[in-house]
C-alpha cells in the first residue's frame, strides 16, 4: 500500500512539474521582429539634426509573465499572442556628456497599457491601444556613465465595459500584447523646440496658400537665468528636400518668460505644388532655435500641400473631384504579427500602389507611424481609424468609458495631423448615431476634430437606415458579404433613406473554407472553386455597386488576417485567421486580385465565369427529419401504452400528473421514445436556424459574444457549418439541460418538503413538452422553410408559438404534481427562472457586459 502511494505522490509531482514548465515557457507565443530590423536609422534619418541624439532600445530584453518566475530573453519589438500582464526590462547606458539634456522616452506602440519605471522610480502610466507616445523623463532618474535599468509592464487583458478596445471587438485585429514597435530615448538641448504643427489655409480659389505653424519651445531645466542682453531667435524654413531652396522663410524673435512658450507664425506661399497620390511632392520644414546666435536646437518635418474634403455629397480633393480607389488593410503579418518593420511596410504598400490603389482605410487600430511616412512618400491616402467598434449606447452613457475614449482620439487625431496623406478619421464601427447618448459623445469628437485639425470624419455602418448628416461627413457603407442578389435593392433603400448624404462603398467577399461543388460541375480543383466563386461575387458587386460609386470604393480587405474570434462565415476555421484578402495572410495572389486591379486601373473586368455549387440545401435535415418521423412512427404504431399517454396527456393532462403525483410508473421505454423524438425535432430546429443565418453578420458577433473562449467558438461554427454532427451534439446537450433543470427541481423539492422523486420530476418534465412533437411533421422540411424570404418569418413564429404552448403546459404540470396553488406555482417557476437564469445573466454579464449588448443587438436585428 505504501509503494502505491508512493507511486501517485510520485506521478501527482511530476504532472505538477511538467504543467509548471510548459507555463513557463511562454516564449513560444512571442513573436520577434527580425534582428536585422532593430536600427533606429530612419529615426534618426528623419531627425536629421546634430543637436539631438537617439539613445536605442530595440534589441534584447528580458521578460517574465504574470505570476511566472522565470525571466525570459525576447527581442523587442516583439508581440506576445495571449491576453495577460508581462514585464520587460533592459539595461542601457547614457554618456556623462549629456548631462545638460533633457531626456523623452519615445515609445512608438505598445498594446494595450503600460507602466514605465527607470532605475525603479515610477515615471508614467499610458492607456492606448497602438498608439505612439511621448513621455518626459526626470534627468535625476538617470545615471550617466552607469548601467540604467527601465522597466515596462505591459498589459494588454481587455475589459467588457472600460478601455479601448473593448473584450466585445467584431472586425478587429488580434489583441497581440507587448511593446510592438520600437522604443528609444530621445536626448533634447535643455532649451528646445518641444513641437510643431501645421496646417494649411487656402486663398483665391486655391491659387494661393497659407501654412499656419504652430511651434511649441521650452526650457526643461534651469540651470542659469535668461538675461535680458540675451538674444532667442526662431527661423523657419520651407523648402524643396532635392534642390534645398527656400520656398519661405521666417526669423521672429521669442521671449521666454516661463518654461514653455507657443509661437505662431505664418508662412505665405505665392506658388506651391500639390500633393496627390500621382505626384506626391513632400516640402521639408526647417524649424531651428538660436541662442544668441548658437544653433540650440533644430526640427526637420516633411510635409505636403493638399486638401480633402466633402463638398455636397462629392469628395473633393485639392479643389477637383476625388475618386477613391482604396483597399481596407490591416496590420497583420505573418510569424511578426504587429512587430512589423520599415522594410516590410514600405513593399507592402508599393504593392497596394502598383495594385492601382489610391487609398488605405488602416482598420479599427493606429498602424506604425512608419506606415504613414511612407503613405506620405509614395503617395497613398490614408483613412485612420479608432477601435470603437460595435458600441452600445450604454457605454457612451458612462463618464469613464466617455472620458477613455476622447484621450484615444486625443492622441490618434495629434497623430493624424501630422501627415498630409491622412484624409479622414473614422469614429468607429456600427455605432447608432441615432441614439441620444451615441449622438452626444459623437458631437464631442467632432469638436475635438474640427479644434485639432481639418481632417475629415467618417462613420462605417451597415445599418441601411436613415442617418443624422450633421455629424458625419461621409458614411461608409459596409456591404461586406452582401450577396450580389440583394444589392441592387440594398442600395435603393439606402439611397431613399439618405439622398443627401456623402457615401462611399465598401465591398468584399471572404475565401470560403467550406464550398461543396456539384458533381457535374467537371472542377476537381477545389482550391480554384474558391477563388473562382470569391472571385465572381466581386465582380458582379462591383458592377452593380456602380451607381454609388461615384465617390469611389473600398476593397475588404487586403490580405487575411488574424482576429479576436474566428469568423462564422469562414467556414471551418482551424485558427483565428480571416480568409477576406485579395491576398493570403502569406501574401499569396488570390484570383480576385485580378478583379481589383483591373477595376482600379480602369480597364475591362475578367470574366470568372460561373461555379455551378450544390444547391443550398443539405440533405441531412430532411433524412435526420423522416429518419425521426419513421422512429416514432414505428414505436407509436406497435406500442399501444404510448398511444394512450400521448392522448392522455393532450386531452386528459391532469389525471395524467395525478397517477405520476400518486407514484404510478410510466413506461421508462414511453418516455425515451418521447424524449429522444424530441430532443432530435429541437436539434434540427436549431441546427436548421444557425445553418441558415451561417452568413449572417449579426449573428456571428452575439456567437463572439456569447462564447467567450475563442476555442469554443471555433468548435461552434464546425457545428454550424457540419449540420449532421450539431444535431448528434445539440441532442445531448438539450438533454445535459434537462437533467440541470430536473436537479434543481428536485432540490427546490426537498427545500419544500415535497416527498417527489428524481424519476417523477424527470418524466413530469418530458412529458410536459409533449406539445412540441406536433412539429415533427414539418422537421424533413424546416430548413427549406426559413430558407424562403416569404416564409422566414413564418417559421420562426411557428416555433415560437409552440415554445410559449410548451411553457403553459410545463405550468400546469408543475402545479399538478407539486400540488400548488397559481400563485404559489407562478412563484415557484419564477424564482427557479431567476435562479437559472440571473446565474447566467450575471456570469455573462460580468464578462461580457451582456445587458448592454442586448438592446444594442436588437436594434440591429430590427433593421
């Protein structure tokens, strides 16, 4: 006995050992932006100046996860793939010469938040998904000539009702945690320029330009004072970067009387060139601060000359009507995830360029600062948005979530403005501006856009609906997945409800995993059916999208990408990617990529030809239906005990409960038969139903929602979209459900002193739902019933109905057999529905937020 105790401690430790290990050694989920990528050249490229210097810290560092002990080596940027909270450190050195600086910390993204120590004093705290951030350091932080040490905790745990973005995020890229792009210290003259922002002023119907500079100088450390024989200058320069011209040029004296001061001048240009995507002449801005005639400090900004904006229901672009010619991206890579480098970017996008793109719509997130250099060096558009993706009104009804959200688009807009290729900024996705609450957090970001910059806003929706124009400059009308059938009457409707209102189309198809051909088709290659049907349906789209085109349209997307969720329509998904590019995640050519570039360079588009697919209707639902009508049947015909019950119980129910109140058996047989017939009607109801609204978008997000573990769901949509196997697996959770229900009916039983056994309660309750085989008749049949736009609504009301008649008889019978009063049964069956049911609410509701995504989702299942 001893040896075999001795055994399971033995084989107890080592589980416990090899748990412990694979725990620990989470760098296998960490992706690392190759070495060869780590410089901060372009940095210090675009710096170009000889009174800054750029202090790297890209390279190695070391991390540990939550509650782990073991540090690991990892290479920032990096991006670790899991939802926690990870530490990463370095050590770094500052030379003794630059004591006199001022020092900021550079970060140029990190997901989610983040808190930074140096030397272990605590130096800031930043909430914001992506974005760049700029933070002062204390110089008395830092040893010079001695080994620093910097600390960055990073979490990137998502919450369902604060923060941006939310847990609830449909459409949005994967939640990738860690410093994700790159990090350095910037070393400043104690007397420096701190800022500079521009912008543009058009005069004389275009013939003349205005450039407005706003230059922010501060002094961080007062080592001496400013005498008044001392002499400040600032001199600003525009000019050509390849002929160094000046264009203008501007010395104005400042007086410095605090530690900062904000200077705005103007710059009058007689002759200019213009930015646009063809010829993207970028002018290079000089900003230089003299101390008594000593070069202190010097900025170098690229910028270019342009305007974007609505006129009417036209886009208008440096004074001509725009059409767009945009692709919808997200920054994704494959083995680097968000850690992606200049390199990459920059081939990226001359890709999209040579596909004949004009526009990148960065979707729902900030991409690399980066990316929007090279945008304005190559010549693209950029539409930019922010996370606030699918938000229910409730949440903008909340001060904190409000408050989070305006410091995002705070940060985001400083960002935008900055770069000539950003035309628009986008407010969100599918919010209901038509909401009191949505409406007034919506009139504050347009505030905060129109004092921080004239960029444009937008609005993605696909709510076919009337929509306010006073806030929104340009709807972009999602018809992602819209089969090309119903476009036609889509767009009419849309047209109707919004003749006034700016639009741009958004158009895409997804890579089906899951496509079934017809024999007679003669293609075996079923790799070439799914680019061929992908392919088709964005023909067909965009030829009938041709009446909104006017402004132009987006394609969805560029290349797949990684999500929070898988995405029901996929398919079967064996990961979280999204197969909705004209390109594989890999950056492999899909046949559709053929269709947008010749739709973007103008030309004839190819003919894909047809896909003869199986009809939509799969033959499982009718044999599992007649399979289960025969079943029945057969027992109803040759067992003359379950003839009589079933009779009994529809036209005599209450001596039916009294022989089981009085301990009369039923036939253990009878009520299998009963409850395996009906457990397979309701099993290929829903199956019918999720089968049916497999496309459906509004139904793949309450999945998202819903099923909180992404593994869960991706076994949810192989059920979906494998009918046979969701009703064996429905069948036995249904039946799970009834035996949860009968447990706590016992319970509820003995609390009452009510002498009523397992079995009693267990038959009482299927035999209650009795009513529900009156629809095995229409089982075979079902599924072809809600498939018809005529008959949909029928036949969901139809279950309806006989769900509510289940209920009426499930009330009677517990009356009966508990031998209550109505009220005492209402009671009863109350508060074991609040029970079960507020025991779900709650949990679902503390993950999810559930109550606040019901009415939203109501409302966009009503539209």
């Amino acid at each position: 006995m001893s040896g075999f105790k001795c055994t399971i401690v033995f084989f107890t430790m080592l589980l416990f050992a090899v748990h412990s290990s694979l725990s620990q050694d989470w760098s296998s989920q960490y992706l690392n932006r190759p070495q060869d990528s780590l410089s901060v050249h372009y940095v210090e490229t675009c710096i170009k100046s000889s009174t800054r210097k750029v202090i790297n810290l890209n390279g190695k560092f070391q991390a540990k996860k939550d509650n782990h002990n073991r540090w690991v080596s990892v290479s920032v940027p990096g991006a670790y793939r899991f939802e926690d909270r990870v530490e990463f450190r370095r050590n770094f050195r500052i030379d003794s010469s630059l004591y006199n600086y001022a020092f900021k910390i550079k970060i140029l993204g990190i997901n989610n938040k983040f808190t930074i120590f140096i030397n272990k004093q605590f130096v800031a705290t930043f909430e914001g998904a992506s974005l760049p951030v700029e933070i002062p350091i204390q110089r008395d932080f830092l040893n010079f000539n001695q080994l620093n040490e910097i600390l960055v905790v990073v979490d990137n745990r998502t919450d369902a009702r604060y923060g941006l973005p939310l847990k609830h995020r449909p459409k949005l890229l994967y939640n990738y945690g860690g410093i994700i792009r790159d990090i350095f210290i910037l070393a400043l003259p104690n007397l420096h320029i701190d800022s500079i922002n521009t912008s543009l002023d058009f005069l004389e119907n275009y013939a003349k330009c205005r450039l407005k500079v706003s230059t922010s100088i501060k002094r961080s450390y007062f080592t001496s004072e400013i005498k008044k024989s001392d002499q400040i200058r600032l001199k600003l320069e525009l000019f050509f970067p390849e002929n160094q011209k000046p264009v203008a040029r501007l010395s104005l004296p400042v007086k410095l009387n605090d530690s900062t001061v904000l200077i705005d001048t103007l710059l009058s240009l007689q002759e200019f060139n213009w930015w646009d995507p063809n010829s993207p002449r970028l002018y290079n801005l000089r900003a230089q601060l003299y101390f008594n005639g000593h070069l202190q400090d010097e900025i170098n900004r690229k910028l270019g000359i342009g305007e974007f904006k609505i006129s009417g229901t036209q886009i208008i672009f440096n004074g001509k009507p725009f059409q767009i010619k945009g692709i919808s991206w997200y920054e994704d890579f494959p083995q680097i995830g968000q850690a992606v480098s200049l390199k990459t970017l920059r081939e990226e996008l001359q890709v999209i360029k040579d596909l004949g793109a004009n526009t990148v719509r960065v979707v729902g997130l900030p991409p690399h600062p980066y990316f929007l250099d090279a945008c304005d060096e190559i010549g693209l558009l950029v539409f930019l948005e922010g996370p606030l993706y699918a938000i229910p009104e409730n949440r903008f009804a909340d001060e904190k979530f409000e408050r989070i959200a305006l410091h995002y688009y705070e940060n985001l807009l400083n960002m935008a403005l900055q770069h000539i290729s950003v035309a628009a900024v986008g407010f969100g996705y599918e919010l209901e501006p038509q909401k009191t609450r949505t409406r007034e957090f919506l009139v504050k970001l347009k505030h905060l856009l129109d004092k921080t910059t004239t960029k444009i806003n937008y609005l993605v929706t696909r709510q076919n609906i009337g929509m306010p124009k006073s806030l929104i400059q340009l709807y972009y009308l999602d018809l992602f997945n819209l089969e090309p059938q119903n476009i036609d009457e889509w767009l009419n409707t849309w047209q109707k409800n919004n003749p006034d209102i700016a639009t741009i189309i958004g158009a895409g198809y997804p890579w089906l995993n899951k496509v079934t051909v017809n024999d007679e088709s003669g293609i075996n290659d079923i790799k070439l059916v799914k680019d061929k049907v992908q392919a088709s349906k964005m023909v067909i789209a965009m030829q009938k999208t041709k009446l909104l085109q006017n402004n132009g349209i987006f394609i969805q997307d560029f290349a797949d990408w990684h999500g929070a969720k898988p995405g029901l329509v996929d398919g079967v998904p064996s990961n979280l990617i999204h197969p909705t590019g004209i390109y594989t995640i890999d950056r492999k050519k899909r046949l559709v990529n053929d269709v947008v570039r010749a739709k973007f360079h103008n030309e004839k588009l190819p003919e894909i030809g047809e896909i003869d697919l199986d009809e939509d209707n799969p033959i499982v639902f009718p044999l599992a239906g007649l399979g289960c009508i025969l079943f029945f049947l057969f027992n109803f015909n040759r067992n003359r005990r379950l003839r009589q019950n079933l009779k009994r119980i529809f036209i005599y129910p209450h001596g039916f409960y009294m022989d089981l109140l009085e301990y009369r058996k039923m036939p253990l047989w009878d009520t299998f038969v009963l409850n395996l017939a009906i457990s397979v009607i309701l099993s290929i109801t829903f199956s019918s139903l999720a089968f049916r609204f497999r496309n459906n978008q509004i139904f793949d997000e309450i999945l998202s929602l819903m099923l909180i573990r992404p593994s869960i769901k991706i076994f949810a949509i192989w059920l979906v979209w494998h009918p046979f196997a969701a009703i064996v697996i429905l069948a036995l959770l249904l039946n799970l459900a009834v035996l949860i229900l009968v447990v706590l009916m016992r319970m509820a039983a003995f609390i009452m002193d009510k002498k009523l056994t397992i079995q009693q309660i267990f038959t009482t309750v299927f035999w209650a739902s009795a009513s529900l085989i009156w629809l095995l008749p229409f089982t075979p049949i079902y599924y072809r019933i809600i498939n018809k736009p005529d008959w949909q609504h029928m036949g969901e009301w139809m279950v309806a109905l006989f769900f509510i008649w289940w209920i009426i008889r499930l009330f009677r019978a517990v009356k009966i057999v508990f031998n209550l009063s109505y009220v005492k049964t209402f009671i009863f069956i109350l508060v074991l529905s609040i029970i079960l049911g507020g025991g779900i609410s709650w949990f679902y509701d503390s993950r999810t937020a559930l109550f606040d995504y019901l009415p939203y989702y109501w409302q966009q299942i009503k539209i």
